[in-house]
C-alpha cells in the first residue's frame, strides 16, 4: 500500500485506528472455540464489527507462532480476509544479520513463498543497519522500526543516554571524555535509532513504534522524524492517552496509527464480543475524528 | 537441559561446536530438492554426519518460517530428530512486551501448545527487562541474549557509549554533562545490556551471543560475565578466529559454543555434501579440543 493510499483511507473513515489481532485462546469466548479454526473465526468476527472504523489490522505474530504450524495457517486465513484498502501490519519484531533478516522479509512480504503478503512488518533495531535494509527493498512494503516502546523496560536500554562522538577508541584509550561529551550531542538510544534509520537506504519506506505511555516523549521524535508516519500502540489496555498522543503527534498527513488490542478485541468475553468490540472502535474513531 | 550435562557433552566430544541448520532452498543439493520434504531431509543427513563432532545444533528460525506452514512442520521435525543429549537453539531473535513474550516462550519451550520444546531460545533485548524475564521462567531452559552480534551492523547501535548515570532528566534540564560523565562508568551498550540483564530475576538461566568477528571485544565481556556461556557466531563464513575467540572467551567450564553453519552444511553443493560436512565439523572439533 502506499503512502497516498493510507491517507486516503484515513480520510475516509476519519479514523487512524489500528485493531490489534491478539487472538489469546485462554481470552476467547467460549462459543468460538467450538469452531475447527477458533482464531480465524474470532478475528473474522471482529474484522466485521470494526472494519467501518479502522484503516489497519495488527495480528502479533507470537499469538499464531505459540500454537505451532496451524497458528501460522489461522494467521495466513487472516489475512486473505482483510479487506485490500486496509493497511496490514506483521507485527513480528524480526530483525537478524543480512541474509537472514532477508528470509524474514521473504515470510511476511513474499506471497509466492510463504503465502503471506503484508503491507508492513516491525523490526527490532538492535543489531543495526544491514539487519533491517533487507525489509526496505519491498517496493510500496514499509518497515516499522521500534524506536520507543510503551513496556516497562523501554527505560532499560531505549533511554540510555548516548554520544555518537564518542567512539569505541575513545574509551579503550581513556582520552579525557570532556572533549568530547561537553556539547549538546547527547542523545537518547532511541533518537540515535530514528536518526541514523534516517539516513538508510529506502529511509522513505520507514515508519516507527512509539509507545503512547511516552507521550511526552513525541515531540523529540517529532524532532527528528516530522513527516513520517508513526505506531502508536498502549492506547487503552496499557494506559496511553489519545489526548497527548495527538497534542505531540499529528502531522500535516495525520501520521498516526494508533493501536488497540485488548480493550477492543475483549470489550466482552460473551457471545456480544464482536458488538461490544464494534462499539468500542466506533467510540475510538469518533474521538479520532475531533483531531482531524 | 542443564549446565552439567551440557559442559559433560563438550567434555565427552572433546568439542564446542554448534552447527546451524539454515537451509536454504536455493543452495541445498539439488538430489535432496526431490524430497516432498527437502528441509527435513537435508537437517537429517546434515545431523546424521556431524553428531561425532558437534554437542548442539541451532536452526535459524527464519530459514523456515520463510516457507510458510510446511517450514514450521519441516522445523518441527527437524527438533524431534536431533537427539536429546544435544543442545538444541531456536535461533529466533524474538522479544516483545511481557504477555507477548509469555506466547514467544510457549511457542519453543512449551510442547504441548506449539509442538516443539527446544533447550534454548535467542531474544533482542532492545525492549529490556519485561520483555525477556518470560522467556527466563522456564526450568532447565536458556535464554540466549543477543549482546554484541557478528554482523557489520552491530556497530549502529551495539557500540553506542551511555552513561547509565545520566538520567533523562539530565539530558532535559541541560544540566552540566561534565558533572555526571568525568567518570569511569561510560560503557558501550552492549555492556549496559550485560551488566542490567544480570541483575534479573533468574539470570543464571542467560547466556548471551557475542560475534567472533568481535574476539578483541571478548575481554570486556568476559570481564561483565566471566562465568556464563557465550554462543559465538560468525567463525566460518563470516570469517571469526577460533585462536582469538578461546583466547579471551574460555573459562573454567569451557562455556563457549561456537556456532558454524554455512562452512559445514554448504562444504559440498553435490551428493557428498553430507560427508564434506562431516569433514569440516571434523577439522574443527579437532582445532577445538586442542584448546580443552
């Protein structure tokens, strides 16, 4: 999908929520898991309720990958049944050396190999350039970089404090740090994500996962990426606020996908869950809809 | 499996030795492509000839999910062929928020949801704590940590010097950076990742993958964990030193595995791939054990 066709979409629904497709079997109501393919009957029951509200569909990929190979077949029978205008998103946090990360693009971006065709996969940073530009060779294909999620542990390693002026020889030879740490290059480890990903080949095809628990946090990724597009996921079940999200992260082309799972996907564990789930979504959109 | 066995298996194979099983369609022979399950059929013969030599064995989960359905039934049958004295890796570089990583574990510890049980799994600890500690739930079962990786990339991020005294903050009130960074305790991240993941609730079930293309950096690390087990990757193919990596990597129990896998499965391209493989598993379980 491209860049004017979610936009589109966005427009048209006046809506730039995301439904997470976390399909737990200990969550499931118990009348769907009667069904042969319990998971794909639920997600399709929930794609129904909320499609006139959500521009995007989630599926996390663990929740297919922890029930062995027919969890990738309820998966694959997912997607088929997402409509073409809506944006899908792998949401998988792959990311390995070259020729590795280059078989992952291949199972969720390659039809022909894997059965599977999203529109965008998300990627873990950590192991650095040449283990994500495997994924941005897709054309009209995007990658979601993690660059500040919204758990607990993002604290750990995502707001280090870092000098990219300081090399690994700096430290090995004990030069005085004062030359080179007194200036104003400091930068969190996520800004350092977003700003070298910049610089990338095929940088354009890059979105980012910004958790909404750090909203405050939205302006210096504002800084450093204005026009991109951002996931926003935490909205509902983790505590995130639409409010703040949007005050920090609206673009002049929206530039949000907000994110929910839970709070829709399990409005209700009764026989109403997919209305419930439907009602939930429509009070999102309708909130979306005062920002744009 | 356990810490003792584990070290009685190098011992008795005189061997550290881990062989990738990353089958590539594009470069398995082409007698074994006839095969209705070429994937398992090449693992089988590529195991059959390396088990003298080699104490686990470390599919590369991506080779197979890029296959869609079918390459999850060949990874799972490949798991039920390796013997049960062998050290067994999914080598999926997974890690999410912390229900998220529950199902991650699930899906390679727990066999009676996904099929499969491995004794270990790699995790990214880009997302920290909440994000790993799930998968360090398990008795007698391994998390690999990804700290300092053999690809060209490792050094976008991996290298990236932090304070961990300095606090964001800090790095908001523009306070006098002299004040915090005249000291000793700068260090690279994958250090930070290291020392933290150290200090979590069942650490000495971690063990962490540090690149041989890296072996001068293998003092450092061994200086944060002198006695945990490090996978090294990247000796073969991508060009690592053995004499380097035991030089700073050995400890009392060994605790290294060194993992090849093109330089083995890939030795021949012909029908005699499966006795060049032993070869070169050969030729290196002897340079090995010189070592122990």
């Amino acid at each position: 999908m491209t860049r004017e066709q979610l936009i589109e979409q966005i427009k048209l629904k006046k809506s730039f929520l995301c439904v997470g497709l976390d399909p737990d079997l200990k969550k499931l109501p118990k009348h769907i898991l009667k069904e042969p393919d319990a998971v794909f009957e639920f997600n399709k029951r929930i794609i129904d309720a909320t499609l006139p509200y959500a521009v995007a569909y989630k599926p996390n990929i663990a929740f297919y990958e922890a029930l062995g190979p027919r969890g990738w077949n309820s998966l694959q029978r997912t997607l088929g049944y997402i409509p073409k205008d809506c944006f899908t998103i792998a949401d998988a946090k792959r990311g390995d050396i070259g020729n590795t990360s280059a078989l992952y693009a291949q199972a969720f971006f390659d039809k022909n190999a894997s059965g599977m065709s999203f529109d965008s996969i998300t990627v873990a940073p950590y192991m650095g350039r040449d283990s994500v530009t495997p994924f941005l060779e897709f054309k009209d294909k995007w990658v979601i970089l993690l660059a500040l999620t919204s758990n607990e542990g993002s604290a750990d390693f995502q707001h280090l404090v870092s000098n990219p002026r300081l090399s690994p020889a700096d430290i090995d030879a004990e030069i005085p740090h004062s030359q080179v740490l007194l200036d104003t290059e400091n930068s969190y480890l996520f800004e350092e994500v977003l700003r070298r990903s910049q610089t990338w080949p095929n940088a354009n095809r890059l979105m980012y996962v910004v958790g909404a628990t750090q909203a405050h946090l939205l302006k210096r990724i504002r800084a450093v990426v204005p026009d991109g597009f951002l996931l926003i996921p935490g909205v509902g079940a983790q505590g995130g606020s639409l409010d703040e999200v949007c005050r920090y992260g609206l673009n002049a082309d929206v530039g949000l996908l907000v994110n929910a799972a839970r709070s829709i996907i399990y409005a209700s564990s009764g026989a109403d869950f997919a209305q419930k789930a439907a009602e939930e979504a429509k009070r999102m959109q309708q909130e979306m809809a005062q920002y744009l």
